[in-house]
C-alpha cells in the first residue's frame, strides 16, 4: 500500500511487469479488502490470457491451434476476440500488421520463453502465409488456419488482458493498469487530477520526449528500442509487406478508449510508416504520435501533447524516468504521479 492509502501491487506477467494501483482510503479496512479483491481478479485475467494467447507456450491454446491445419477449430471466446480483432486490424492496415508472422519472430532471434528461458522451436515451414490464410467462422466460433503458420498475438493479447482487467476495477474512483508500459488510466489520481502519462524518449534512455493527461483511456507505445533480438540486434515489429523489420519509425504511442485497440494499431501504424500511419489513426479516431529515427514528430490533430506538465518551478528534472519495476507509490522527480509509456 502507498502513503496516500492506495493499494499498489507488482507481478511478472506475458513477459513483462504489471502494476495495479487502485486509488482508495488506508482508513477504510472494508475499502482496502474490496480493493485487494479486485486486483488479484483483475491480475487473473493477465494470467488466463497470457495461457490462452502465448505462442511460447506449447500447452497454450494458440500452439495447439497451429499444429491442426486445414480443420475448423473449436476455439474459447478470449482467443476468437484475439484472433478477430487482429484480422481486422491486418485488413485495415493492407497488411502491414498481420498476426501471421510468429514464425518469423520465431527464426529471428524471438523465440523465448520469458520464465524459464527455454528457446522454443516450432518447427512449422510457413512460407508465403497471410492472414488470409486464417478463416473465422463466428456462428460456430471456429478458425481454421488453411496453410501452415503461428499466430503471434503479443499486439493484442496484452491490450485485451489490460482492458478486461480494467472491467473488474471500474467500481472505483480511480485505477491505473501498467503492463510493461501499455496503460490504461481510470478515473482521477488520488489527488483528483487526471493521471499523467509521461511518454518514453526513443533514443534518450529513461527521458521523456512528450508527455499528456487522461482520464478512462489507454495510452500504449510500440518502439524500435522495446525488445531486440540477441540474434542480430534487430527489433520485433515487422512490416508483414516485406516480411522484414519496421524501419520508418522509432516509435508510436497512442490514446484510445481501450488498450486492445491502442495496443494494436500503435504496431501497425509503425509498421505503415508516418504518413500512412497517421492516416489509420485519424481513419480510427484516435490520437497518436510518430516519432521517426531522426527525431522528427507526426502527430494527429488532436495529440493532448502537454509537455509542460513535466516542468516545475524546481526545475525540468521530470523529464528523468523512474526504475519502471519499481514501487509506483512513491515520488518520482517532483510529480507524484507519472507513469511511463515505453
């Protein structure tokens, strides 16, 4: 528990770390035990999710789905969602985004189990595969993959956990969900301001380049600098187009109404580039800023950029990320409440 009476816990959860913090009173003994509740239900989502979705998982129900090829799949309704949302994001963007490349992450130096470090092969050939190799039949709630693939769904699978989480803590006046840097804030602060988000420098290690204020939104970043392969030092989103890694971009953050969605075309918008990328924002109604190798920012119209909040009259020393494992209650620079979209 914070000093001010919020109920903040950490845990390793899809690969990274997550932080809860639900905004109450230390003064109420019945507040705090409704609030633990709700954390441990919301960190369980987290769990079912990363068991249904992983492709690092070979008991997962994403790996048994790739090794039944050409059969309609009885499939649960989390990993339909996924797997839905992810076609529909790969028609939206032509392509540049498709599900389909967990192979390529696979051979390209992604390929490891985040807890036990255990390499994981495969051994599916997929070659020329798309997401129109994926068939959904939404009346039996089936997927048939046509051609040999794997699913990656590392753009989605988290976004949709942070956004289920987030259903079971919408009771309380204010909560904030941090899952390696992809966020969703609701309600107000426990000072009652709206939550600021401090957006991650992409080539100034633990400075901000940017930062907004959000109440009931998420707020997600895809970046070049996030996860690199040991292979051959190249990043983890691809350009499905050419089957190769993104190269226009050094990172995108963007604010919707829900992390699935924010989540999921922050990689394709990277992917697209910045002109085409903001075009799939703005088609979108969200908000968005690109960021290119070379600094330069595309934004959408609407981008609620704010650096100023990062400045004080002590000094711009706010710009200064914190440890992001560790503890979210305490003071970071001279705000008492930034988080981080990395």
């Amino acid at each position: 528990m914070s000093a001010t009476g919020s109920s903040i816990h950490t845990v390793t959860v899809m690969g990274t770390f997550t932080t809860i913090q639900v905004v109450g009173d230390r003064s109420d003994p019945k507040g705090i035990g409704d609030r633990e509740a709700a954390i441990e239900r919301a960190f369980g989502w987290f769990h079912c999710i990363e068991e249904c979705c992983s492709r690092f998982e070979p008991a997962s129900e994403l790996s048994q789905l790739a090794r039944q090829i050409g059969v309609p799949v009885p499939v649960s309704e989390i990993l339909y969602e996924a797997v839905q949302f992810a076609i529909a994001v790969a028609e939206e963007s032509g392509g540049a985004f498709d599900p389909t490349v967990g192979i390529e992450l696979e051979t390209g130096g992604f390929n490891r189990e985040y807890r036990t470090h255990r390499v994981i092969h495969t051994g599916i050939a997929a070659r020329g595969v798309s997401y129109r190799d994926v068939q959904l039949d939404p009346e039996r709630r089936t997927i048939t993959l046509l051609r040999p693939l794997m699913l990656d769904l590392g753009a989605v699978a988290k976004g949709l956990a942070i956004d289920i989480a987030a259903r079971e803590l919408a009771s309380f006046t204010g909560f904030a969900i941090d899952a390696g840097g992809d966020l969703f804030l609701g309600g107000c602060r426990p000072d009652g301001a709206p939550w600021t988000v401090g957006i991650r420098h992409p080539r100034r290690d633990r400075e901000l380049i940017d930062a907004v204020r959000v109440s009931n939104c998420a707020v997600c970043t895809s970046g070049d600098y996030e996860r690199r392969s040991a292979r051959d030092a190249g990043h983890h989103i691809i350009d499905a187009r050419g089957r190769t890694p993104a190269a226009m971009l050094a990172s995108v953050t963007v604010v919707a109404p829900t992390a699935t969605l924010a989540d999921a075309l922050a990689t394709a918008a990277f992917a697209l580039g910045p002109d085409e990328g903001i075009r799939l924002l703005e088609r979108h109604g969200v908000e968005g800023l690109l960021v290119t190798p070379t600094l330069q920012r595309h934004a959408t119209r609407g981008f609620p950029s704010d650096y100023s909040i990062l400045q004080d009259t002590k000094g711009p020393a706010d710009d200064r990320l914190r440890d992001p494992a560790g503890d979210r209650g305490t003071d970071r620079g001279h705000q008492p409440d930034i988080w981080c979209s990395r």
